[in-house]
C-alpha cells in the first residue's frame, strides 16, 4: 500500500473541507483555500494572531509557539496556524470575524455632504432613439452618435466595443429610451433612461479598505462601505508583504487577486445595498499608498523594496475595469491618482486635498497614521510648500505586535482613564474586553506617564499593584481574567511600552526634520491635522502626553476622519480635482528619511516619554 501523502482538513462548523498535503503549515493550507487569517507577523510566529481551534493529528507544540499562546488556551486545543503542520486528518475552527466598527473606522465621510462639482468627471445626457427598420439600418453606433448630435454633442464618439456592446442590448430592452453617460467626447456607457451613472472610489489601505458608492451627478454617497484588508494574511505592514511577494512570486499574484477580488466583491455588496444594478458604475478611483497601488496592478516590486525606493509608475492612469478583473459597467475606467514618492502614494495626494494642506496660507503639519505614517509639512512661502515623508512607524497603533492587541473591533479597550482614582476601560461597543486597539494604548500609556507608573525610559513601576511580574516580564492589567471576554488578562507588557516608543519616535523624528529641514521648529506650528479613521479616534491630549503628536500652545489641532477617502471621492467625481492632484506632486519636496542623517538622531531622542510636571502629585491617584 503506498504512503499516505496527504490528509482532510474539516474547518467547522459549516467551512471547506480541504485535502491538505502530510507537514504542511495549517495557515498555508487554510489561506490557499481562500479562508482569511489575522498573521501580522507574515507567518513567522511572533504575533500570536493566527490562533485557531484543531482537534486530532496536528504536530507537537514547539517551545517558541508555546511563549504565543496563554496556557489555559493551549490546554484547550488552541494553535498558532502558522506553526502547526497537517500530521493527518483534523478539525479546525477559526475565530470568530472581526466585527469592523464603521464609527471607530470613521468609513461614513459624508459629514460635510456631497462636494461642490466644477467640471463633472461623467455627463449624462436621456435620448430616444428611432428604433431600426429596413428603411433605417443604422448601426447602433451611428444612431446613438446621430441622436446626440441632435442633442448638441456632435463631438461625441461611441468607440469601446464594450460600451457598444451595452448600448445594443439595453437600447432593445428598453425600447430605444436611454441615457448615454460621457467622459469628455467619449461615450463611457449607457443606462437606464432617467437614472445617473454610478461610481466606486476607494481607499486602499494597509489593514483596510473603505469604499463608497457615489452619484456621479451631484455626488451624493448612496453607500458606504468598510472591510479589513484581506492580503493580512501575508504580513499587517506593506514590507512583510513586499518581502513575501518578491522571493515567492506566486504570493505577489496572490496577493493582487485577493484585492481585486475585494474590491469587486464591495462593488457587489454596495449596490445590492443601494439597490442599484452593478453595471451602473461606470467610473472608479483608487487611492492607496506605493505598494498598495503596485500589487493591486500587478506591477514589479523590486525596485521599490530597497533604496532609492523607485516606483515603476508614478503618474495619473485611467485603466478598464475589465481589464483588472472588476465586473462594473463595460466601458468603466479606473483613475488612480500620481504617486509622491518612495512609498508615499496616491492616498497622501488625495489626503492632502481631504483635509486642504495644499493651500499654503499657515504652517501646517498633516499626519496620517498609519503601518506607514504618512507625515506632511506645509509652509508658505516656499518653492515648494509641501514637504513629503513616510514614517515607519509600524502596525503597532493598528493592534499589532502587542501581546493583547488587536483592531479597532467589538471587544477593543479603546478607552482608558483614571475615575476617581480608579483605572477606567471602555471597549468599543461596551462588551467584555478582548484585547487594546490603538487608541486604548495611547491612553493606557499617556496614563502610565502621568501617574509615574513608568519613567522617562518607558521602564514600568515594579511595585504598584497594578504591576504584575512573572516570568514573562513586567504587564500593566486593564483588565483581569475575571472581567475579560476570553478568561485571560488584558495587559499592556513592557515589551509593548517599547513597541510604542519606537512608533511614536519615527512619526514624532519624522516631523522634525522636515521642520528643520524647512529651517523651523515644532513651536513654528500653526495647525495640527490629524487624518485617518486612527488619527480621527484617539485622544489629542493624551496623545500630547505620551509624546505621539507635538504639543504646541496656540496651535490647532483638527481631527480630520478619512481625508483619503474624500480625496478619493473628489478625484472620482471632478476632473478638475484631478488636475489639482496632478499639481501636488510638483509643489511637494520628497523627503526619503534613511538618507537623513538628522532623523536617527531624533528618532533617539524621541525614545523617551515627555516629563509631566504634575507627575508625583498624581502618581498617589491611581
């Protein structure tokens, strides 16, 4: 009898059924079957995110996937997928769905309604057509191009196959009653008689996209909509991804059809919400930082993985949607905005007009916070008054690399205070906590530096009582086994505390030398924008008083929400949005921070956590 070589995989309660080869890696087996997993560390074990449920033939536990996982959870058959290997037949079951919460996620952006359109990206124009007969054997081509000469659009030009090959379908169910939708002379599509096109524009981002669905006519957004970023899979941060698609070249493909993939699957669920059939979207923009943009077209990644960081395309394209596997109307384009530089994309320009920094009236500095924090200086009077720079800062403010981390989701401590000398928590929807999201580490930390609880080097007070020590270190409890969603502590580690001062640093250092390069200093600050659905949650205050975000007296801060996303809605809807995105690059000095000597030394100095004046009064109080 031959050697068994392979085994089944049953994912409950009602998952695939997966035939897996003998040794292989759970997470490989469960991601190749198109099943999502949270591996923020690329699969190398030292997150502690892949944790699922297996019961039978499964490999030992090695003593370094044994340090990831809390005991009394490895007591009850919990695994790290990306360390467990198929030994023969098994059950698994994953996590529950992360639950996206659209207010923490700021996804909405319609708070300020529909922008004001001054040259419409797409023209609709309603037409009835004489039907053919054997008197008039017009092509459908020629009749429509006739019909809006008479119309008086005699410049106007059906040449996409695809577009005519909508209008002879539609013209014959509709009895010739129409309206034809045009992009400049061009006729894009046709629709139903009466109804405006549609059009998606969406920000991709590095653990999430948000999208919106929107009126091409008066801009009002019929849907909108959030998801987490399916290609987390591969790694939280856009280099583990890098990394992983370039040394394995089927991962890259992967990774561009899992976003693809996505975003057509969001096209789908967003109509079907509005209502609305598919095939009238009819124009689509796209945003996101350079890698982001790179592997969702499928173009080389080399170049843009060491210095000097070079993009392979960096200026405004228009591309079918067909063309990248996305089922909108036949003739749909998808406009993605210029890129800056190095790893700032798309989403930095379309930013940068959310939340207006490319009007040069004040010195402003624009965060958006992020694996890659994108940092913008703007200074009248300059050449060029942008001044560009991405900041590794990490997944760390996204939930990961902590030991109780994890996205802004139901269960997530977003909220940390001190009431009455108590310590205080408050999740996001008000259940049992399960972990810390972004927001809740700053106010944890802010917290921990303003009673004293850790000194100026982020060291933790030993002897409080909220302090515990073990063998794994020293861990700040937000809350006991006893009140936690899952039986286990949820605390803030030393380790942790210096996750956060390296993010912190590297957005903090990456501010100042643009400042100084600008030939100014934080106090020369005027405004303060914090954009992004993190920068838009987390408290100003404490975010001043664990040294994140510069505290500058007189200065504004403004907390802005998903500025990418309006970007993107404006670049969807207006052509002279458009141009005014292509003008940003070319007033924008790029500043590419491992070729600034300056930075390192910065980054050092911002290490350490502001000293609070006030600090040894209120240590007595917690």
């Amino acid at each position: 009898m031959p050697a068994q070589t392979s085994a089944t995989v049953h994912v409950l309660p009602d998952g695939p059924t997966i035939i897996a080869p003998l040794g292989a890696k759970l997470s490989d087996v469960l991601v190749e079957a198109g099943l999502s997993l949270a591996m923020d560390c690329g699969g190398k074990g030292l997150c502690g995110r892949c944790l699922v449920w297996v019961e039978g033939a499964v490999s030992a536990v090695e003593p370094e996937e044994a340090k990831q996982i809390d005991p009394a959870l490895l007591a009850r058959g919990h695994r790290l997928a990306c360390q467990a290997r198929v030994a023969g037949e098994l059950n698994v079951r994953l996590p529950e769905p992360e639950r996206l919460d659209a207010k923490a996620w700021r996804i909405e952006g319609d708070e300020d309604g529909p922008p004001a359109m001054t040259e419409p990206a797409l023209n609709g124009i309603d037409l009835h057509l004489p039907a053919p007969s054997l008197q008039d054997p017009r092509s459908d081509q020629r009749r429509l191009e006739d019909a809006l000469a008479a119309a008086g659009r005699p410049e106007a030009r059906l040449d996409d196959p695809l577009a005519a090959g909508q209008l002879s379908r539609l013209a014959r169910e509709a009895g010739w009653r129409l309206r034809a939708v045009l992009r400049g002379r061009r006729v894009v599509g046709v629709g139903p008689w009466g109804q405006p096109a549609l059009g998606l524009a969406v920000d991709l981002g590095s653990t999430k996209l948000a999208a919106y669905l929107c009126d091409m006519e008066n801009g009002a957004i019929l849907a909108a909509k959030g998801m987490l970023n399916p290609q987390a899979s591969f790694g939280a941060d856009v280099v583990t991804r890098l990394q992983r698609a370039i040394a394995k070249p089927d991962d890259g493909r992967r990774l561009t059809a899992m976003i693809r993939q996505a975003i057509d699957d969001l096209a789908g669920e967003m109509t079907r919400q509005a209502g609305v059939e598919r095939q009238r979207v009819m124009a689509m923009s796209l945003v996101g930082n350079s890698v982001m943009t790179h592997l969702f077209l499928g173009l080389p990644l080399a170049q843009l993985a060491a210095p000097p960081f070079v993009a392979c395309l960096d200026q405004p394209l228009d591309l079918p949607a067909e063309r990248l596997g996305l089922r909108l109307a036949p003739g749909a384009l998808v406009h993605l905005p210029p890129l800056v530089g190095g790893f700032v994309g798309s989403d930095n320009v379309a930013m940068i007009m959310g939340a207006g920094l490319d009007g040069a009236e004040r010195c402003r500095l624009g965060l958006d916070i992020g694996t890659n924090t994108e940092v913008t200086l703007s200074v009248p009077g300059r050449d060029k008054p942008l001044l560009i720079a991405s900041a590794p800062s990490g997944p760390t403010f996204e939930g990961a690399h902590l030991s109780a981390g994890m996205r802004a989701m139901a269960g997530a401590i977003h909220r940390v205070g001190v009431e009455g000398g108590r310590l205080a928590v408050q999740t996001i929807d008000g259940s049992p906590p399960a972990g810390v999201c972004g927001s809740g580490v700053i106010d944890a930390v802010a917290e921990l530096n303003r009673h004293g609880l850790i000194n100026k080097l982020g060291h933790l007070d030993r002897g409080h009582p909220l302090v515990r020590v073990d063998g794994t270190g020293a861990r700040f409890v937000l809350a006991g086994a006893d009140q936690s969603a899952h039986g286990a502590e949820v605390a803030i580690s030393q380790a942790d505390i210096g996750q956060v001062q390296l993010a912190k640093a590297a957005i903090r250092a990456a501010g100042q030398t643009l400042l100084a390069l600008a030939g100014l200093s934080e106090s020369d600050l005027e405004e303060v924008v914090l954009a992004g659905s993190f920068g838009s949650n987390f408290g100003v205050e404490n975010a001043k008083a664990m040294g994140l975000i510069p505290d500058v007296a007189g200065a504004v801060y403004r907390q802005v929400g998903n500025a990418a996303g309006v970007g993107a809605r404006w670049a969807l809807l207006d052509m002279a949005a458009r141009r005014r995105a292509l003008a940003i690059p070319a007033k924008a000095q790029y500043v590419e921070l491992t070729g600034e000597s300056r930075f390192n030394g910065l980054f050092a100095r911002n290490l350490a956590f502001p000293a609070l004046a006030d600090r040894s009064v209120q240590a007595q109080a917690l």
